[in-house]
C-alpha cells in the first residue's frame, strides 16, 4: 500500500533548506562560540535524511550526485592538511594561525585556520554518516 | 623538526585518506599502501635514531603548554614498538597481496590497515591517558571493519562477541579515565605522574589503578578476561589475523606496562602483586589452550595469550632485569607472532585444512619451508641463541631478584610446554607418511614465503644479535624505571 505523503513531501522541500541555511549558520559560529564543523555536518546530513525519507534514495541521489566516500576523505585530507601546515611552519602540530581582518559589509572579523580544519571535520562528518545511512537503507 | 614524533601517526592516515579515494584500481592500492608503510618505516627509523642521540621527544599539540595540550611522547620504549609495529605491517602487507583475494583488496581492506597502523602507532606514541583512549578507539574501529571483512559466516558471528566486548571495555575505559580526573585533575601522563605522589588517598587511587587493569586487561587478554580473543581471532582471513595477534592485544600490554610503571606506583605492594599473580595466571591458561587443541591458527592464538603473561610477570617485578626483559620480549613476540602465523597461513593453504590431524610429511616437498618454521618454533620457545632468549632469560631474573620466584620457576617450566606446543605442528605437519596436498604454482607459493622467511630471519637477528639491541632495552628500560626522565622531556618548560 503506497502511503500519501504529500504533507510531508511538501514541508520537507521548505524544511530541508530551513535545515541547511541553519547549519551553514552553526558552522561559522564555531570555535569562539558553540557550534563548528562536527554540528554542522550533522546538520547537514539530517536534512539529507529528510529528503531520503519524503522521497526516496534513487531520487536524493539524482539530486546530490556526491559519493560520501570519496567525500569523507576528502575532508580528513583537508583536515590533516591544515593541521599539518603546522610542520612547514616548524611550530608544534595543530598550532593554528589567527587574525583581524577589516572586511567589506563585515566589518572588523576574525579569520581563523580552524576554519579549514572545520571544513574538513564538516566534510567527514558528512561523508561519514551518509555513508552509514546508505549502507543501512539500501539493506533489504 | 619539533614534530617528528608524530610522524609515524600521521603519514599512514594521509595515505589512508588518499587510498579511499580510489577503492577499485588493484595495482594503485597496493602501491599506494606499501608506499605509504615504508614511508612511515623511514620516519620510524629517523625518528629512533633522534631518540637515541638527543633522549626523550615531546611535543604538546596546539602550541599549549603542557598539562594542558594533549602531549605526544615519544620515548625509547615508545619507539621500540613503533617500529617493530611498522616492519610487522609492511611484511604481512606484502603477504596479503597474494593470499586476501581481490575482492577483499577492493573493498577498502588496505584504508583500514593503514587506519589500524595509525591507531597503534598513536596509541604508542600519545602521552595523554584520555588520548590513548581516542588512539585505542581509532585501532578498534579499524580491526572492527577488519575482522568482518569479507563477510563470512564465522566472521559476521565472532564479530559481534568482539565487538561487545570492546564495547564494554571502552566505556569502562572511560568511566576510569574520569574517576583518574576527578581525584586528580589532569591527564596528562607526566603530570599524573608529578601529582599521584603527592595525594593521600591511596585507596581510592589502588581501585582506580586495578580498574585500568581490567581495562587494559581485556585489550591485552589477561586470565580471566582472554575469553574472547580465540573466538575473535580465529575467524578472520590469516593475513588479519597476524596483524591482530601482532599488534592489538600489545597495545594493551603497552598500557599496561606504560601506567604502571609511570604513575600507578603508589601501592605495589598491592597492584604489582596481583599483576603478578594474574600474570602466572595467564600463562597457565593461555599453556592448557595451547597444548589442548590440534588446530594450528588455535594454537599460535593461545601462544598470544602465554606471552602476555610472560611480559606482564617482567613489569610487575619493577626492577632492571624485569623491566627490560620485558621490553625485550615484547619486541620479540610482536615479530615472532606475525612470523608464526603467516608461516601457520602457508601451511594451510599448502593443507588446505587448519587440522594438525590431517597433515604430514611435508618436510620432502617443501624442506626449506620446515626449517624454517622450525626456527621460528625454537625462536618462540626461546631457545638460545634465538630472540625469545635473552627476553625470557632477563624476565626469570627478575623474578628471582625480586619477590616472585615461583613465578619464574612457573616461566621456566611453561616454556617446554610452549615448546612443545609448537613443536608439535612441526612434528604432525613435516614429518610422517605424506598426505595429499593442494599444488600451488612456485611463484605464488614465493611470494607467500619470502615475506614470512624475511621475517623470521629478522628474529634471529634480534635474537644472535640481542647484543647490538641491549643499549637501546636498557634505555628504554631506564625511562620506565626513572619516571623523572619522562616527566622532564614533558614538562620541561
């Protein structure tokens, strides 16, 4: 018996993006306030999980044609990357660079090298639980 | 180079995050992850010989100062099983290239190799307790996707004993780490072992002390908690299985002879004793697994259990002799272990059966292959001049000077049944009326034994050789002794 799902299907094309602007939101309060790359990924994969459930996988994965393998290790070479920049700089591992910036429409803002490093923990996290999610939905 | 000491942390998850990235092209992997191996195999050997010349690394993450920053220490001990623990996975890579099966080559089996190799390493290397539990998590998710991979029946059933089992034990693990934090204040290793001392409560420090222990303990598969690694052991492919048998269970170990000899030393008169008698206790059990089973993967499996006894009886002693016997025989088993089993591997794929029973008379076909297993076998035993020798030879000296002769009149008895054990394969399997066996083509037949004959060569090194090593057991043996070596390296600004 094939459920109605419009309600949902419906919300969720609204929701999802609600989601998403939410954890591009978290993601850059991170490091000086709570919030960062891990949240974010989770958020992330969440309104993926969303969509997964108001439609279906074959469709989500028209929509992002992304391999969460490859993915996930592209964000832990990123993450090793910065923290190894560190041993170029000859300062112990994970040392990280920051200063203040006078930006346009910004203002005076802080720039981070976490912030890269956040990139990657981002990207694993959403490989990562994508790749867990797959793997148990397309179970049957 | 302040880093260097996370050099051989860091490289295999480089090239472990760059092998996920093409799963399917066979000869790539392969390259790519013995590339990756040697290139740690390199920054190992640079970095024991900085060890060697200018004492104890460290280097606080973050640029934080100490007690704060999680600390990476790397020490001679430290290094000693880095690199034992890097050769170990280069020579069973080049051993897993002819026998995994291609299948299991394509579905990310070397990332996870790799990822295992950064979480011993780590593991090793960390001198924060609450990291080693990230580093010990690391190796543990890595041997979770190893020992299910492939998927075979045996393999999805023992996977999940193992999996509880380790479930448990790290959320043990963490309950102890924070009743450690909560008396003391800190987790940083060195910094434990300044303030340890100085608290009264001794009692309190004891539980937590014997708490690692049985976290550690299931690691390491110490009597009564060895339960579960026959099973466990038993069911992945032989090339896995020797870097289990060489690697996981001496984190544990590790751990052990790490925190006991560093900071929990307030009370020896109560945890070193019980170590002690765990320790015998171990032996005995692991000997009675050995000598009661006619499967040759079972056998070399409870012989894992034996040397952890015998290691963990060297430490609880607390002096010179113990201490570096010890250290000697943990270097030792790591490379005789790997040796073993992929010779064992060799030897049922040629049988086609892991079933002494149904072996014999090998030695005609395949008389270069014999000896050398016998050589590994005496080599395990410890039979003078092979490596298992000097080890065992300072661990039963320890015995004698300190407390506990029983035990090494234990030691020295057991070593004839471990002996025997051994010899026993080599008996069934080489001598007797022939039995048909499974032809293999020569070449697949080199590239298994070359590999295993290399390593087991390197044990006779270490063993006839045990003079040229001995400078470096006894330094390491000397940071274990004197905990102010370390806490200086660590804590020095």
């Amino acid at each position: 018996m094939r459920t109605n799902d419009v309600m949902l299907q419906t919300a969720t094309k609204v929701v999802t993006f609600i989601i998403l602007m939410f954890a591009v939101h978290i993601f850059f309060a991170g490091h000086y306030t709570p919030g960062g790359g891990f949240v974010g990924g989770l958020l992330t994969a969440s309104a993926i999980v969303l969509l997964m459930l108001a439609f279906d996988i074959p469709t989500v994965k028209k929509i992002i044609p992304i391999n969460y393998v490859v993915l996930s290790a592209v964000g832990l070479l990123i993450a090793i990357a910065t923290a190894s920049a560190s041993i170029v700089f000859d300062v112990p591992f994970f040392t990280h660079a920051y200063d203040y910036f006078d930006l346009p429409l910004f203002g005076e803002t802080s720039l981070h090298s976490a912030l890269l490093f956040d990139i990657g923990v981002y990207l694993v996290v959403v490989g990562v639980t994508m790749t867990i999610i797959q793997t148990i939905g397309e179970d049957e | 180079m302040s880093n260097l000491a996370l050099f051989p942390v860091v490289i295999p998850l480089i090239f472990a995050a760059i092998l996920m990235l093409f799963p399917k092209k066979l000869h790539m992997q392969r390259a790519v992850a013995i590339g990756g191996v040697a290139a740690t195999l390199a920054s190992a050997l640079v970095l024991f010989s900085k060890v060697s010349n200018d004492g104890v690394q460290a280097v606080t993450l973050g640029s934080w100062p100490a007690p704060f920053g999680i600390s990476m220490v790397s020490d001679m001990f430290s290094v000693l099983l880095v690199l034992s623990s890097t050769i170990v996975t280069l020579f069973v890579l080049f051993y897993s290239i002819p026998t995994i099966g291609v299948k299991r080559e394509q579905s990310f089996y070397y990332p996870a190799v790799l990822f295992l190799m950064t979480g011993v390493n780590g593991a090793f290397t960390t001198g924060d307790i609450f990291n080693l539990f990230v580093f010990i998590e690391v190796l543990l998710m890595a041997s979770y996707a190893l020992i299910v991979h492939g998927g075979e029946k045996p393999q999805l059933r023992e996977s999940i004993k193992y999996l509880l089992v380790n479930i448990i034990s790290s959320a043990l693990f963490v309950s102890a780490v924070a009743y450690l934090y909560s008396v003391t204040g800190t987790l940083n290793m060195a910094d434990l072992a300044v303030k340890i001392p100085q608290i009264e409560a001794v009692g309190i420090l004891t539980v937590i002390a014997v708490l690692f222990l049985v976290v550690f303990g299931f690691k390491a598969a110490i009597f009564p908690l060895y339960f579960w690694l026959p099973g466990s052991y038993f069911a992945p492919p032989m090339a896995i299985l020797a870097l289990f048998g060489a690697l996981l269970t001496k984190v544990g170990v590790y751990a052990i002879m790490r925190t006991y000899t560093l900071f929990f030393t307030m009370n020896t008169g109560f945890t070193h004793e019980l170590l002690a008698i765990i320790a015998i206790l171990t032996i005995l059990a692991g000997c009675v697994g050995a000598l009661a089973y006619f499967d040759v993967k079972k056998i070399i499996i409870y012989n894992i259990i034996i040397a952890v006894g015998v290691i963990l009886f060297g430490i609880s002693q607390m002096n010179a002799a113990g201490v570096e016997g010890s250290i000697f025989y943990l270097v030792h088993d790591m490379l005789i272990k790997a040796a073993l089993f992929l010779l064992v591997g060799i030897l049922t794929v040629i049988f086609g059966t892991s079933d002494l029973r149904k072996m014999g008379g090998l030695i005609k076909s395949y008389p270069l292959f014999g000896w050398t297993f016998l050589v590994a076998a005496f080599g395990l035993a410890g039979i003078p001049p092979l490596s298992g020798f000097p080890g065992k030879l300072l661990i039963v000296q320890g015995g004698f000077e300190g407390t506990h002769f029983w035990g090494s009149l234990v030691i020295l008895a057991t070593s004839l049944l471990v002996l025997l054990s051994v010899v026993r394969i080599f008996i069934y399997a080489f001598w007797g009326e022939p039995v048909k066996i499974v032809t293999i083509d020569r070449k697949h037949y080199l590239s298994m034994f070359v590999p295993t004959a290399i390593l087991v060569a390197l044990t006779v090194f270490l063993g006839a050789g045990a003079e040229l090593f001995m400078p470096f057991v006894s330094d390491a043996g000397e940071v274990l002794l004197n905990p102010s070596l370390y806490i200086d390296a660590v804590l020095k600004e």
